[in-house]
C-alpha cells in the first residue's frame, strides 16, 4: 500500500526511473528537478552520489540547514509502494511574499507512469497532518490555471478557492487542527 516516507536511499533505482520518465517527457515538478538535476544529476547514478541528494534533501528541513539562497525551510516526502518511488510532496514551513502569492505550502508531483491513479490526491490528504504538526492550520496550495488534474486534487483536498493571481489558482486547504478550547 503506498505511503509517504521520508526520502531514503533504498528507493534510489526507481527514482531515477521517475526521473528519466520525467525528462522524457520535459516535466518538471517546479523548479526543483531542474534544480536537483543541476547540481546533482551527475552524481545519482552512484550510490554515493545519492546519499549525498538525500541528507542533502532531508537537511533542508532543518531551520539552521543548507539550502539554496532565499529558500524557507521545508520537509519532503516521498510517496512509495515498497521500493517503487511513485512521486513526492514538499510542505515549505513558511511562507515569505513570492510563496504567498505564488508557491504556497505545498508543492508535489506524480511520476509520469503513475498519474491519473489517484497518488496526488493521496498524498496531499496524508501530508496534512504533517503540516498541522508543524504549527499550520491551513496550508495554500497553487496550481497554474491551465492545470486541472492538479485543482482537481486540491479542491479534493479540501482547498477553498482565494483568487488567481498570475496565472496561478490560490486554494487554502485547511489541516485539520481544532480551533478552540484546550
């Protein structure tokens, strides 16, 4: 049954199938492929090379941990079937100005070979918990306007649509804490 993991290096041969599948095909989740291909895409295909990506990925979670410049802290997971990496999910744990209006709290991305499947769906219901863990009690989601599958995904979420904004589809997908009491 697939489930979300931290990222790991025992999934590395069908990450790097998503990947191919994903150049192939010219689909980038974000930039963040783009990105991870530049700087580590040389050194994936030893096992090394993939330890290093993945502390790499895991530190940026931390607040003191390196990441690119202007970067917010933020924790990956992984969507996995045993050892078949299926797609991954990003919770930012902040917000700074440009996320606020247009990269949000969540960005994710299904492996060509598993859309339409349900995954993304999956993972954005499973990742809340996650993100109310982290203080959140509502997370923004985005999706270019021209994207249905993906607000599809979101309004199963639960998002409540905001507004558009440069080009973009703005949900707020609540994460599920009580408001209230004590």
């Amino acid at each position: 049954m697939p489930q979300l993991t931290p990222p790991h290096v025992r999934h590395r041969a069908s990450f790097l199938d998503a990947v191919r599948e994903s150049v192939a095909e010219g689909v980038f989740v974000g930039d963040a492929l783009e990105r991870e291909l530049d700087v580590y895409g040389d050194t994936w295909h030893e096992p090394e090379g993939f330890a290093r990506y993945v502390a790499a990925v895991r530190e940026e979670e931390l607040e003191e941990g390196r990441r690119p410049e202007g970067f917010m802290p933020a924790t990956w997971y992984w969507y996995v079937d045993g050892d078949a990496y299926l797609g991954r999910i990003q919770i930012r744990h902040r917000l700074t100005p440009s996320l606020l209006e247009l990269g949000g709290h969540i960005g994710y991305g299904v492996r060509p070979s598993a859309r339409r499947k349900g995954y993304a769906t999956a993972m954005l219901r499973d990742v809340l918990p996650y993100a109310r863990a982290l203080g959140l009690d509502r997370v923004l989601v985005t999706c270019d306007t021209t994207n249905i599958g993906s607000r599809k995904v979101i309004e199963a979420g639960g998002g409540e649509f905001e507004d558009e904004r440069g080009g973009k589809l703005r949900y707020w997908v609540p994460t599920g804490r009580i408001h209230g009491g004590g």
